[in-house]
C-alpha cells in the first residue's frame, strides 16, 4: 500500500493522460463527449464500489480485491 502511495507522488498524472489519449484517439472519440464519459464513468465507478466496501465492514485491501479486482478481471482475461 505504500508503495503505490509513492509511485502515485513520483508519477505525474499528466503521464497517465498521454496512453489515455492515445485510447480515445485510436476509437475515434477525441474532443467528444463520449469521451468525458467514458473517462469520468471508468474513474467514478471505482470509487464508488471500494466505499460501498467500507460501508459494509470492509477493510481497504478487501474492498480493493473483492470490487475492483474483481470489476476488472473480465477485462483483464482478454
């Protein structure tokens, strides 16, 4: 956990804007509104699961696994 708090202080955000970027280029979605939503859509559903987590009595490594691990395992298979 305290590793990823550093890499994320070391990390600029603007360095994760540029393959983002590259994403909404190659779909065709540059200055568009789906783009917004798809950006604000993939970065506020997260957040929302892991303190639905906390709600329901779950530390912040299990919330982490059992919601977002798990959100993203579909995509990350293939």
């Amino acid at each position: 956990m305290f590793l990823l708090f550093v890499l994320g202080l070391v990390i600029p955000l603007q360095l994760g804007m540029i393959p983002l970027y590259q994403l909404m280029r190659d779909a065709g979605l540059p200055r568009t509104y789906t783009s917004l939503i798809v950006f604000y859509t993939g970065h506020e559903l997260p957040r929302a699961s892991e303190e639905a987590a906390h709600v329901d009595g779950a530390t912040a490594f299990q919330g982490f696994r059992r919601h977002i691990i798990k959100g993203f395992a579909g995509g990350l298979k293939g």
